[in-house]
C-alpha cells in the first residue's frame, strides 16, 4: 500500500551544514499492517514519517500511496504527534469535528461522528473541555479521536506515548492496539522504544544511526491479544533479538 | 546588505524632494539636512545643548537603575515587603510616566534638576519589577544548594540571588533606557531651556527646518545606538547563558 | 488578612501622603493636602471640566491605537508571510524600535499641523511598533506541528491562516497590544503637553504654568487613574478572548 523507494533525505538549516538524514531508504508497507519505525534519537524515522505524511518535500527518490505520488498532506494519511498538536482554543468537541467541517459534512453528522470518536477512546463527559484542563494521556486520547475520526486510510504516529507518564503509557498502548483491531488500519509507529516496538507491531524497521538506513526487518509474529504477552519468553527473546540490532547505532548516536 | 532599505529610503528622499515632488518648506533635501547638521557640528551651541541632555539623560538613569535594582531585589528577599508594595507598584505602573513632567518643573523649575528626576521617577519603576521578577524566579534548589555548601544568606543574595536575576534586571534596564530617552526628549520639548529637545524646538520656531531635522535624526539614531550598543554589553554579561 | 492587603497599601499611602502635607515639612505648593486634590478633582467633575479632556484624551488615544492595532497587525502579518515584505520593512522596524519617536513631534506638527490629526498621527507612529513586533514573532512562532495537523485534516492555505495561525498567534499578539496601549496614553500626553488646548495634558501644562499647584496633582491622579483603568479593560477583554489559555490569568502588568 505504502512504498517508499530510495528516499534520501538532507536537512539544509538556514545556518549551519547541511545535515543527511536519511540515505536511500527502500521499504514496502502492506494494508492493515502494523509497522514500527525503531531507532537510536536522530536515525531520521520521525523524518520518513513527515515525508511519508507530505509534510517535508520528497526531493530524492520517490513515495507512493496506493500508487499515487505524495505531495502533500492529507485526510488519508492521519497523523498523531508526540506533543498531541490540539488546537488549544477549541474544545476537545470542536478539535474532533474540524477535519469533518474541512469535509463539509452537515452539521449534525458532524457532531454525531465526533460523538462516535471521543466515546471510542473513553472521552466520554469531556466534550466540552479546553486540552489545557486535560492530563497528557487524555489530550493524547483526543488528538487520536480527532485524527481517526476523518477516517484516514492509514495513522501515522510520531512518538505519540513519548511525552506521558510509564503508567499512561501502558494504557494507551493496550488502547491503541484495541483501536487497531476494531478499525484494520495500517499504522506506521516511530518510537526509540524497543520494549513498545515489540509490544505493538507485527513488523519493527530497525534503522541505523545517522544518516538513517534501513538496518534490518524484524517480523514480530506474536499474538497481540495474549494479555500476558509481555512476561512470556518469546516476548523477552524478541526484544533480545532487537536490542541488540539497536544497541550499536545508539552508542554510535551518543 | 541587511540595512539596504534604509539606504533606498534615503535615496528616495532626496529625489522626491529634488524633483520638486514634496515642497523644500516641508521636507528639506537630505543633502540639506545634513549640511545643515555639519554646520551645527561645528556651531558650539550643538556640543553643549547636547552635554546637557547628556548628564540630565545618564544621571536619571542611573539614579533609576540603582535604586530600583535594589529595591526591587530586596522587594523579593523579604515577602513582607512584596505584599505591601505589590498593589502599590501594580497601581502605579500604568501610569503614563509623562504625567510627572508638570509635577517635576513644579518642583525644580525648567533646568537639569527637573529632568533628573523625571527620568529617576520614571524609569525606576519598570527597573524595580524586572529586579524583582528576576529575583523571585530565582530557583529555590539553587538557594538551598548554597545554604547547604555553607553559605550565609548575606552571601546567598550576593552569590545566588543577584546572579540569577541578571537577566531579567537587564532587559529591565533595556527598557527603562528607551523610556529614558522618550522622558528627557518630551520634557525638553515642552519645558526646558536647554538640551537637545529644546535645540529641536528652537530651530522650529525659527523656521530653520533643514537644522531642525538634522538634531531630530540625531536624536532618534542615539535612541538606536544607545540600545544597540546595550545590548551588545548586556549580551557580554549573560554569555554564561546559552 | 490577604483579601485586605491591596487597598491597604493604597490607603496607608494616600494616609501617608495626607499627613506629610498636613505636617509643615513641605509647603502646600510643593504637597498639597490630598484632601485638596481630591476637592479639586471633585470641582473639575462638578463642571463637567474633567469630563470634557478625559473625553479629548480618550479620544485621541484610543484612536491612535486603533488606527495602529490594525496597521500593525496588517504590516506584521506581511511581514511574516511575505519575503519582500519582510526585507524591505525589517530595518525600518528594528531601527525604529528604540528610537524615542517623540523626537519626531515637532516634524509631524510641520506637515499636520496643531489639531487633532497630528497628535493622533503620533500616537500611531509610536504605538504600532510593539504591534508589529509582536504579530511577527506570534506568527512566526506558532507551532509546526499545529499547522501539519490542521493541513492533514484538509485545512487550505487560507483556511489555515484565519483558523489556526490567527488563534495560535493571539496570546502573543494581544500582549503586544497591552504594550502598546499605555504607550499610546503616555505619547497623547505628551503631544498633548507641548500643543496645549483640551486634554489631559493639555490642562495639566495649563495648570503648571499658572503655578497652579492643586490642579497639577489633580492631574496626575486623573491621568493615573486613566491608566489603570484602561489596562485594567484590557486585562478583562484578554482574559475573555483567551479563556481557553493555559496560563488563564492575566499577566502581570508587566
């Protein structure tokens, strides 16, 4: 669904040398799967991630959605980032409704989706709040409600559990993988996190230090409904198996 | 060049007034203008008009910068203070500095005195709220650290404190020397004999305007310098910061 | 004992004010009583006298900061969103800043004469600097990623600068504007001042010519509460338009 072909990718700052963040990545994203972008800080994955989004110029080598070219963002490729992005002087309703007002949708479909969206990621009663009255996990919740609620055909997520506390985090991610189930998008995940690699995705895309490579791609084939997952030894052994792909390229990061 | 509009722009002026486009009674050329203000570079009167306004200018300031840092860091040390002074200083703070200058010529009639202490009245307040803010936001660890290693808290306010507000209090003072200016060029303006605000008026009411825009651009290019030239200063005594 | 604390200070000056005037250690020239002042202010009220040049002061005030709020938002989005702009008003701007355009008082009563227009034409000049200012780094400032998120949810590029840049740069830009109001009173005084006639300060000049000691401190009281008032009227309509800010409270008037 997803196919990134040879993209290299130099950050030009206004000072300073240029700096290559990525150098000829290749990589093929099926529908529905879910795909862990994992890296040392600075590997470039949340850059893929942008460009993938349409947010940064592809200016080498090529991404397709679907086929079609990437130029630009769009309601198809939904994006949840790391410091939630809610529009602070709208309320957690009015967050959630604004990619179905850029849609045109009436009025009451409207309300009656966003309705649907904040129930499905337990907002229910907050409706009305402004995010700064929010805890980070909620506003985290409302970002991912906001986003799924125009239905994008895949959720591209910059480091969304990065800024919440371990306990939060650990809900959000049983709520995320709950959320997956149900809906069958395909999720590309960026984390540093090999420990929330494993526990999410069937596939981790291990990425060297700068510039960003695509080291090696680890098939996580574990069952994901198993509440116990993480204290069994194949969880343990994969997180092994990956760490120590990881470990090189994050001292090489210090 | 990043100042290059400013060039364009003097090239403008002096066509627009050379090709007639703006009559020489309201716009005098830049050529003019500045001939003019060579010829009072070279008059006697320029240096001491502008001495006056330079001793009436530092003296203010400086009466401003000390006493308030001062109280305003000593505002912060003891919390008695601060809620006493607080609705004080929030009561007085938005009052237009330039009230004072009738109250001042009251006083001390229309020379240096009265401006002095226009500009002391003036400037402090806004020098006391920075001192005291960069007090106040001075973290709580750093002070318990110091106690800690042993340090007495004479040398805590000396050692900490004051540091830790250094910041703040200058960009306090970057602000009370732009008010500085705007108090003695309006006073000298209105009520002075003397000064380089009064030069300005003088060389109005006698109709010789080429001069009189001549000491206003040297009047506003001081403002400039004056604050470029604190920060320059100011930015030496942070390079601890970043 | 907290709740007391703020009229007790204002009262235990104005106490103190009263008792050193009464005291004989200054002349009634040098102090007058309060207790005069306020009788003066009181007939000044009674005449209809205060009415008239707070009416005159306000006047010209707040229409020079009118005339600048909108100037300034103008130029500064102009600024921020266009290149030329940007080079060609950046030194204008950044010379102009700290220059005391007082200076240029006697200039602008050459073109414009002694009325009205001129003092407002003052006003403006020096008033719409920290507007500028202010809209350009609010609009610069506002965060990336609200924006990606909003063009990911379908936002146009004109959509994008009323829905999002605009409200995400408002904090900023209205501290700009509670900048640039008590400047706006502080150079209408002074304008004021040197031309004469109605006004606050034109009385106020009025009243130290004539060695008119009460009504000089009439004038301070008048002018200073004036200016209380109107930053007080800002602070209230901040707080409204910005309810939904983390830091909901007015900021100091600093």
């Amino acid at each position: 669904m997803i196919s990134v072909e040879n993209v290299s990718h130099t950050y030009r700052p206004a000072r300073g040398r240029d700096v290559l963040a990525l150098d000829d990545i290749s990589l093929e994203i099926a529908p529905r799967e879910f795909v862990a972008l994992l890296g040392p800080s600075g590997c470039g994955k949340s850059t893929l991630l942008y460009l993938i989004g349409g947010f940064l110029p592809v200016e080498k080598g090529a991404i397709r959605v679907e086929g079609a070219a990437v130029r630009a963002p769009g309601p198809d490729r939904g994006i949840v980032f790391q410091h939630f992005a809610l529009f602070p002087w709208k309320t957690v309703k009015d967050n959630v409704r604004y990619g179905l007002q850029k849609q045109r949708l009436p009025r009451e479909e409207q309300e009656k989706r966003a309705q649907q969206f904040i129930d499905m990621v337990g907002l229910k009663g907050f409706e009305e709040s402004y995010p700064s009255h929010l805890s980070g996990g909620m506003k985290q919740r409302a970002a991912l409600a906001r986003t799924l609620a125009v239905e994008p055909k895949m959720l591209l997520m910059d480091e969304p559990f990065g800024a919440l506390d371990a306990q939060t985090r650990s809900l959000m991610q049983a709520e995320l993988l709950a959320i997956w189930h149900r809906t069958q998008k395909t999720v590309i995940f960026v984390t540093h996190d090999v420990h929330e690699a494993v526990l999410l995705a069937q596939r981790v895309v291990v990425m060297s230090a700068r510039p960003g490579r695509v080291k090696a791609l680890v098939d996580v084939k574990l069952d994901k409904t198993d509440p116990h997952l993480v204290r069994s030894p194949m969880f343990g052994e994969k997180v092994d198996e990956i760490w120590n792909l990881v470990r090189d390229e994050a001292i090489k990061a210090q | 060049m990043k100042y290059l509009p400013l060039l364009l722009l003097a090239l403008i002026w002096e066509a627009i007034v050379q090709l007639g486009l703006i009559s020489r009674d309201l716009l005098p050329s830049l050529s003019d203008v500045a001939s003019a203000g060579w010829k009072l570079a070279k008059d006697g009167d320029f240096w001491t008009n502008g001495a006056a306004s330079l001793w009436r200018g530092s003296a203010g300031l400086a009466l401003a910068i000390v006493i308030g840092a001062v109280l305003g860091i000593l505002m912060a040390w003891w919390r008695g203070v601060e809620a006493f002074m607080g609705p004080l200083v929030e009561a007085l703070y938005p009052m237009p500095k330039s009230a004072l200058i009738p109250v001042t010529v009251l006083w001390l009639g229309f020379g240096d005195g009265s401006k002095i202490l226009l500009i002391f009245l003036g400037c402090m307040l806004p020098v006391t709220l920075a001192a005291y803010n960069g007090a106040r936001s001075c973290e709580q660890h750093l002070v318990w650290s110091a106690r800690s290693l042993g340090a007495s808290r004479l040398r805590v306010l000396i050692d900490v404190v004051v540091p830790s507000a250094l910041p703040e209090l200058l960009n306090g003072i970057r602000s009370a020397l732009a008010l500085s200016f705007v108090l003695l060029v309006s006073s000298e303006l209105i009520v002075a004999r003397k000064g380089l605000g009064y030069l300005i008026g003088f060389l109005g009411e006698g109709g010789l305007y080429d001069a009189m825009f001549a000491v206003v651009l040297v009047v506003a290019f001081l403002g400039f310098f004056a604050d470029r030239l604190y920060q320059y200063v100011a930015d030496r005594m942070l390079a601890w910061r970043d | 004992m907290l709740r007391l604390a703020p009229w007790l200070s204002i009262a235990a000056l104005a106490i103190a004010w009263e008792v050193f005037a009464r005291s004989g250690a200054v002349t009634p020239f040098m102090l007058p009583k309060l207790s005069t002042v306020l009788a003066r202010i009181g007939a000044e009220a009674a005449s209809g006298e205060l009415w008239q040049n707070l009416a005159w002061t306000l006047y010209r005030s707040l229409t020079g900061f009118a005339i600048a709020t909108v100037l300034g938002l103008g130029l500064g989005f102009a600024v921020a969103h266009n290149r030329v702009v940007r080079w060609l008003l950046d030194p204008l701007i950044s010379v102009g800043f700290p220059m005391p355009k007082i200076a240029f008082l006697p200039i602008i009563t050459l073109w414009l004469g002694f009325h009205d227009l001129s003092k407002i034409s003052m006003v403006v000049f020096d008033a719409v600097f920290p507007v500028i200012t202010a809209t350009i780094a609010a609009t610069l400032g506002v965060e990336r990623h609200l924006l990606w998120s909003a063009r990911n949810l379908g936002a146009t590029e004109r959509e994008l600068l009323h829905e999002v840049v605009f409200p995400a740069a408002l904090p900023q830009i209205m501290t700009g504007l509670q900048v640039s109001l008590p400047i706006a009173l502080i150079v209408c005084i002074v304008a004021e001042m040197k031309m004469g006639g109605v006004g606050l300060g034109g009385a106020m000049i009025t009243a130290s010519r004539f060695a008119d000691s009460p009504g000089v401190f009439a004038g301070i009281v008048e002018i200073a509460v004036a200016g209380y008032v109107l930053v007080k009227v800002m602070a209230a309509v901040r707080r409204r338009l910005l309810a939904w800010h983390p830091e909901a409270t007015a900021p100091s008037t600093v």
